[in-house]
C-alpha cells in the first residue's frame, strides 16, 4: 500500500494488476471498505474497475462476509457494472443459505436487469429459503411468478410439506411437466 501511495505521489501509474492485487488481499481480509477506495482510485485514474470489482465481491464471499459483499455487489450494479453468470449464482446460493430472502431476491432482479432470465436453479434457491419462513404465501407467489429463459416445459418445485398449518423446512424437489399453464394446477397437485 505504501509503494503504491509512493508511486502515485510521484507522478506514476501503478499497473492495472497491482490494484487488482490489493482488492483481492483486502477482499480476503473482509475489508471492504478498503476496497472500495482502491476501486474509487482506479476509477480516478481512468481503468476499467469491473474486474476488480468481481474480485472484490468473490473474495469477501469466500472469507465469510457476505453482508459487505452484497453491499459493494449493489453499489456497483447502481453504477451500471455487470456481474458474471457465476458471481450471480454465487450470490443467490450463498444469500439463501444464509436465510437472507431480500438479497437474494434483490441478485435476482439485477440479474434479470442485466439481460439473464433466473433458471430452476434460483428458483430453487429462493423457494428453499422461502420455505423456512413461515409464510406459505411468498413460496406459492414465487412459484406462481416463474418465468424462465432456456429451459422449456418444466419447473421443478420443492413441495413444502404442511405440519400444524404452517411450512416446515423440510422439502422435496419434483419435476413438474406444466406445458403452457400458469403453474397453479401444478402447485395444486403437489398440495394434495
């Protein structure tokens, strides 16, 4: 950090890497905020801070930070950055392992935003957290509101399973065949 201060105090310009260096050392240590300030500095000096950006937001997820990650994912999708199919997925999968519906709902949208259509696999995700949260009606409005881009006549599901009229955690994953119905004949037939 101290030679690259030295380097901009003189005049130079630091290579593209050493920042992208810091950004993953600070990434892995779960400071984020340091982070942002070496994007800001890249910024200022005219580079291209989308890698950097990726960089930062996988490795504050790999180090258990995923709140910051979340974060600096949204401040950049603000600011017109794309995320890699692979960093949205991460997201959505780690924010809904850790029971956090409204990021992961939040991913979704900016992903859908950003040109790709969720699959079964996010839909899977967030009906699995929706599904430990006690409110039935958000798991059947997710379900009902599937669309999907590549995949054609199926949608997989996960049965929630009724005990004393409100869902447990437990689910089963199926495969519906709904052709071109809105799902709720499907969603009838898993109930019963």
């Amino acid at each position: 950090m101290h030679s690259l201060r030295r380097e901009l105090s003189e005049g130079l310009r630091p290579l593209h890497e050493t920042f992208v260096a810091l950004i993953r050392l600070f990434g892995s240590k779960g400071h984020a905020t340091r982070g942002l300030e070496i994007l800001a500095a890249m910024e200022k000096l005219n580079f291209d801070i989308r890698q950097a950006w990726l960089v930062l937001i996988e490795e504050l997820v790999r180090s258990n930070h995923l709140e910051d990650a979340n974060k600096v994912f949204l401040k950049g999708a603000e600011g017109g950055l794309r995320a890699t199919d692979e960093l949205y997925d991460l997201l959505i999968e780690e924010d809904c392992k850790a029971g956090d519906h409204s990021n992961a709902l939040t991913i979704a949208y900016e992903m859908e935003a950003a040109g790709r259509m969720a699959t079964t696999y996010h839909f899977n995700c967030l009906l699995s957290v929706q599904a430990t949260c006690g409110i039935p009606e958000i798991a059947f409005a997710t379900f009902e509101n599937m669309e999907y881009g590549e995949e054609k006549n199926f949608k997989s599901v996960l049965v929630l399973t009724t005990e004393r009229g409100s869902f447990s955690g437990s689910a089963l994953g199926l495969n519906l065949d709904v052709g071109s119905s809105t799902g709720e004949s499907a969603w009838t037939k898993c109930l019963t």
